[in-house]
C-alpha cells in the first residue's frame, strides 16, 4: 500500500508540482505488506515501509520513521524562526 499514490500523478500534474520542489510529486512511503502481526510484537525492529524520493528508495522501521518526522518537523521550525529573526542573507 501506498500513502500518496506517487505513480497516479499524471505528467500534467508533476509538472505543476515542480513550482514546490523538485521531489515533491515524488515523495511517497509503501507500507510492508509482508509484515505479521509476530514481526510487530517481537524485540526486532521489523522494517515498516520504504520512503521514496526522485529514485531513492529507503527501507525502515517504525523509529526511524519517527525520527525523521521529527527531524523535519524541527527544520520547519527553525527555518521559520531564522526567517522571522532576519537571519539569512539579503
């Protein structure tokens, strides 16, 4: 299963999109199908899903996943607070 269904997105719209990014038509996560209900409940750290961007593909679990939103959630917040202060450069 795929979140945002990347490879729906006609050409038409991927070519709207770049005005947001050059990955961002291609972000997407795909859910592991083949996981069971033993792989979640045990001390491993199953992998849940891959992480696409452009031609990358990044297999992780469920920390990683929650590391990386917060990450970016932080990056947000700094970047805002930097534009706020007027820190970057005129």
């Amino acid at each position: 299963m795929s979140i945002n269904q990347s490879f729906a997105i006609p050409d038409k719209a991927r070519e709207k999109q770049k005005k947001y990014g050059k990955y961002y038509s291609s972000i997407d996560f795909e859910l592991n199908n083949d996981l069971r209900e033993n792989d979640i409940l045990s001390d491993r750290r199953p992998v849940i899903g891959s992480l696409e961007v452009g031609h990358y593909k990044i297999k992780l679990t469920y920390n990683e996943c929650v590391r990386i939103a917060e990450t970016l959630v932080d990056a947000l917040n700094v970047h805002e607070k930097a534009y706020r202060l007027g820190t970057y450069k005129k």
